[in-house]
C-alpha cells in the first residue's frame, strides 16, 4: 500500500467527515483529497518530479501536511527538515539529499535564504504554492507511486555528529501507520492532537495513522501548553501521542482533567518517570496507555500496552517486529543472547515492514548500525520474568563510576519525585577520583532559588537511592537541553555548555 492511495480510500469511505481541524484551514476528507492534488499539480508546474527530493521547512500544521502528502502524488521524496536547524546543518542536509526545490514559510525564509546561497536549489513559500494551487485542476495525477519508492526521508536528530538520512518507502511508512493505530488502540474516527513535529516520526505517524483509521488531525503548529489544551477541549480530541515533556507541560496547566473526551495517550522519545505516569492517570484516567519503544529507522520495536500497570515498561515486540537482546559489546553477534534477567542491548529485525533499508549515503553507518539483518539500536534493556522489557539508557549514556556500570534513566526517574525540582537530567563528568562522576543537573521549581533547589535535590537523592548511584554534585540550571522533539542533548552538559546557578555536592 502507498499513502496517495491511503488518502484516497479514506476520502472515498468518509467524504463528508472532517479530515483536518485545529488552528488553520478545516478541511473535510474529500475537500483534503482535492487540496493535495491541487498542490501536486502546483509542485509539477514548480518543476518537481518523480523521485525528486522536495525539502519541506515550515513551522507545521495543514500546510506542511499538505505538502507533504501532495509530494507523495508526483512520486517524489519529502525531505522534511528540523526548524531548529542551524545554517550549518541546513546546508548539509541540502546537500547530502540533494535538494532541488525547498518550500519554506514566514518563520524559515531568512535561514533557507542563508543555507541556499551558492547553491542550485530553488526557494519557494507555501503561501505562494498554495495560491498557484488554487487554479490547478483537483483531478488526480495520472498514477499513485509503487509502494517501494521512496515516499520520506527523514533525518535524525544529530545527537551526536552530523544529522543522518533515513530514507523511508510508502510500504514502511503504512505499515508503520497500520501499527501504530493498532498497537496504540486507535478506533475509527479517532480525534488526535498533531502537534509533534513532522520532521520527527512521531509527528508523521500522528498525521499518517490519522487517515488510516479515518480520523480528525487537529493541527497545532508550534506547541503551547494553553493552546493545546483549549484545542483539546473545544475539539473533542480524544488521542494524545505525545514525549513526556510535553505531557508534564500540559499537567501544569492544572486543566487537563477538563478534557473529558480524552482517553488514549500514548508517548515515545524519552523514558517516562513513574511520577508522571501516575500523574497523568490520575487526572485523565485514560482507557489506554502506551509506551511506544521504536525509531526513525524501525518505526516500532516493543510495546508497552499497559503505563498504568506497569510504568516504565517497553512490553514486548510490537506487531510487525521481533526484538532479542545480545551482549552489550560493539561486536556482538545476533546471536550472542543474554541470559533471562541480564541487562543487554537490543536489536530488532531488519525483516519488519516498517523498517528502513540502510541510511541515506553513508555505508560507515550502516556498517556500524546493521549486521546479519539486525538493526543495532544503542539501547539497553531487561527482560523480566513477564518477558516485557525495561529500558534502561543508551549504551553511549552509560556513566562508569569507580568501575561500576551506572544508568541515568535509573537515577533520573527517582529524581523527578523531588518536589523542589521541574526537570532533571543525569550524566557522568570527569573526575580524577571516580573516572566517571554522577552528576544531576537540575530545574528548580518556581519561586525557589537555585542553590537552594540543588541541596534539596541532594538531600533527596541521599534518602531515595544506593550509594553507588547518588549523585557526586547537584548542580541547578535554567533549562535541560533538548532537541525539537524533546530528547535530552546530555552531550551538551558533558561539554561543559551550561550556566550553573546553583551547586550542591562536590
């Protein structure tokens, strides 16, 4: 199945149903498919063709929605691109994908107008393409793409090094769209928030999984907490699939219990502490909750059905995948298994049909990441005696502390119960003594000074956790780097770029 087809069916089966709401222009699922094929036909006149690669930098909503899906219907590849991007990165990745038409908006131009100079790619804004659109023919194009072709390429977010091409086809982004609404108990018509970014796998699957089921895509182009709650209550949205930062900063507006229509949450992107899962079922008591395990790679590789039972677990190997934990060793073998109860990184079969098929370019990376048709993910785990996994970090987070192997999910998620803290984030600094030190830098809460947030939090963290995994120093920052999709940047802090506003320990 390819996603021009996707939408086509479902304008077909619900014409009449509302396809997009939110903040911009509504649109029924019949007036979508009509809107995207007139895009398409705007895109051509603009030059793109079948297997071109069309750079897409706008903030979100309907807009980039729609184009993204238009691309689809001239076979072309959408190359979404991170609004946090510098220059540097930019430029890169017009480059490395080789970018022929960028389509930008008010928020984008001056840094596309700084990444493209010296360069043979073509610039145009959305408005401009939306107002050629609205003389174009709204008959379909002549043919739907085959479902091998590349329909996204998506790039990491460049945690560490330079940003990676994910190329991905219409077979592995339905499939991954089939799943996710699947493995997160969408029903038909479901009403979801689309307010994660579309550059990140979790924005397009929202988007995607959307249409699979028939559904309403309430568009939030940039997120505010107050917004997304106002949209949340006014249009009955019943879905959230969202990173745990965002989930706090919606609780803190002290109204989420208001949504009433809300009953399926879901989230993926970053550990979930205990302390925010028991939050979020209380005041929203949702019918399901589920942790989502998975990349932009493989889209899925466990499953947690059940956050309310068991906080903090990953489940077991989603529907179209299969999930072994090997040695934590760079060479292991796939079949290098570890025993029952033993910590091991996982890897997942390159055999699902929502996986990529190797990175964009670069044979270095495959290298590293694939071996006998395993995907390597970086991450660690256990299995308990259910068999459902427990993350535990990134191989490249481990902290060794005194020759000791030390996890900062572990410590973080017992942190974020200190009451005089907003935000935590545990790694390990140089120090002549331990090789490694545990440090947690930490947010304060509102109205208590920094220094004095730092001591509490060590006072905490002396109550709450084994000697070996407290932290060394407690130091008080205004803000937790993160990426546009909320994942913690630790190698930030480990170099040193932060301003410390308080210090306890040492």
């Amino acid at each position: 199945m390819d996603l021009v087809t996707a939408l086509r069916w479902a304008a077909e089966r619900y014409p009449a149903r509302a396809a997009v709401g939110g903040t911009g222009r509504r649109l029924s699922y019949a007036a979508w498919e009509a809107r995207t094929n007139q895009i398409a036909h705007a895109l051509a006149g603009a030059g793109v063709s079948r297997g071109d690669r069309v750079g897409l930098l706008l903030l979100g909503g309907e807009p980039l929605a729609s184009l993204h899906l238009a691309v689809q219907k001239l076979g072309a590849c959408s190359v979404p691109l991170s609004t946090r991007f510098g220059p540097d990165e930019l430029r890169y990745c017009l480059d490395d994908a080789g970018i022929e038409l960028l389509v930008v908006d008010l928020s984008t131009t001056d840094a596309a107008a700084s990444a493209v100079q010296g360069r043979r790619v073509a610039v145009r804004t959305a408005t401009e393409l939306d107002t050629l659109a609205e003389s174009e023919s709204d008959h379909p194009l002549t043919s739907a793409p085959g479902e091998d072709e590349i329909s996204v390429m998506l790039y990491t977010s460049g945690t560490t090094g330079r940003p990676k091409g994910v190329p991905r086809t219409h077979r592995a982004e339905h499939s991954a769209a089939v799943a996710h609404a699947v493995q997160t108990q969408q029903r038909l018509g479901e009403v979801s928030l689309g307010v994660m970014p579309m550059f990140h796998t979790m924005g397009l699957r929202t988007l995607l999984a959307s249409v699979v089921v028939g559904g309403t895509w309430v568009a939030q182009p940039s997120f505010d907490a107050e917004e997304a709650v106002q949209l949340i209550t006014e249009q009955a949205v019943t879905s959230l699939y969202l990173v745990p930062t965002i989930y706090w900063s919606l609780l803190r507006t002290g109204k989420l219990s208001t949504a009433t229509t809300l009953d399926r949450l879901a989230y993926a992107g970053a550990a979930m502490a205990p302390a925010l899962a028991e939050r979020l079922v209380a005041e929203v008591a949702p019918g399901a909750f589920v942790n989502h395990f998975g990349s932009t790679e493989i889209y899925t590789f466990s499953i947690g059905p059940d956050v309310a039972a068991k906080p903090g677990s990953a489940g077991r190997a989603g529907i179209f995948s299969r999930v072994r934990l090997v040695a934590p060793d760079p060479g292991a073998a796939p079949d290098a298994l570890v025993r029952p109860g033993e910590q091991g990184q996982v890897i997942v079969s390159m055999a699902s049909p929502e996986a990529f098929a190797g990175y964009w370019r670069r044979p270095d990376a495959d290298q590293k990441a694939i071996r006998d048709g395993w995907y390597y993910t970086g991450d660690l785990a256990t299995a308990d005696a259910d068999g459902d996994l427990w993350v535990s970090g990134r191989v490249d987070d481990m902290i060794n502390s005194g020759g000791e192997n030390v996890y900062p999910d572990e410590i973080e998620a017992v942190l974020a119960r200190c009451p005089d803290i907003d935000d935590v984030c545990v790694v390990g600094l140089f120090d002549e003594r331990w090789g490694q030190a545990v440090t947690a830098f930490v947010v304060p809460v509102p109205r208590l000074a920094p220094p004095a947030a730092a001591e509490k939090a060590l006072a905490f963290a002396k109550e709450a956790l084994p000697s070996l995994k407290r932290p060394k120093r407690v130091i008080a920052v205004d803000a937790i780097p993160r990426s546009g999709v909320g994942k913690t940047l630790r190698r930030r802090l480990v170099a040193g770029e932060f301003e410390a506003r308080g210090e306890a320990g040492g």
